[in-house]
C-alpha cells in the first residue's frame, strides 16, 4: 500500500544553526540596544532545506528508521514482518507498507511534533500517476499526463 501526506510548514520547524539577524520592516523600532535574531528557519533562507532535514533525520533515527541510501532521503522502519518504506522531497512523503496499522501508528507520533497532512491513499506523487489495485497487488505507475502537458 502506498500513502502519501505532507508537513504543513516543514522549513518553519527547525531551529537555525547559525547567527542569523534581521533588518526590521519599516516603522518598527525595537527597544535601545536589542536586535531581532532569526531562531526558526524560513522558507527561502539558505539553510532552510538543510536544517529541516538534519531535524527530521534526527526524529526518524530516534524512532527506529534506518536510512536507506547516501542521501538520506529515503528510510527504512521493521517491525517484525512489518515494513514501512518513506521516501521525501522537502515536506512531501511518500510511504510503502504492508501493514496499515503500522503507517497510522507511526502517523500518531509523527504528529506529535509535526503538523502533517494525511492525504491518503497515494494517486499522485511528483508529476507520476498511481494507481493501486489491492486485491490483485498491483501498482501502475504513469506519465501521460506530465508528457501531455510537456509536449503542450
């Protein structure tokens, strides 16, 4: 089974590394001798995609993942005969299981940390179409729609 969900502000979660202060709006004038210091990263700084996935890294290991792969971007859980397999890119996830009550399981304590959402079973995952047929354990993978739109 294939399922799919995403963190809702993933880049917002984790905490920056480095000194990072921030040139105030207009009209803002903060009290004598005080500066503003970035502590959380955001969406379009540098170390954002850095320090989201050194913080989830951290989570998935303490939970028992194992990283599958150099990158790092794809990870491994066994539970007995259960598997989970997770595969990011930035704040979107796809999850490869065969056992469902583990994926919610897991959903639960990752939710605990992060907002996520859950968007079910998964059709669509960066431009490839999937269709999953479970009673004949079959996943068809397709493109026609982005070479459509490519070709447009």
């Amino acid at each position: 089974m294939l399922f799919q969900f995403d963190v809702r502000g993933a880049f917002l979660c984790a905490d920056v590394d480095t000194d990072i202060f921030l040139k105030l709006p207009p009209g803002y004038q903060p009290p004598p001798g005080k500066t503003a210091k970035l502590r959380k990263s955001l969406y379009g700084l540098k170390q954002a995609p850095m320090a989201w996935h050194a913080l989830i890294k951290k989570w998935m290991l303490k939970y028992g993942f194992k990283p599958i792969g150099q990158d790092s971007i794809t990870f491994m859980l066994n539970r007995g005969k259960s598997i989970i397999l997770l595969s990011l890119y930035v704040n979107n996830w796809i999850c490869a299981t065969n056992y469902e009550k583990l994926y919610k399981q897991f959903l639960k304590h990752l939710s605990v940390e992060f907002e996520l959402n859950d968007q079910g079973c998964c059709e669509w995952y960066l431009s490839v179409r999937i269709q999953q047929d479970l009673a004949n354990k079959l996943t068809t993978l397709t493109q026609t729609q982005y070479a459509k739109d490519v070709l447009e």
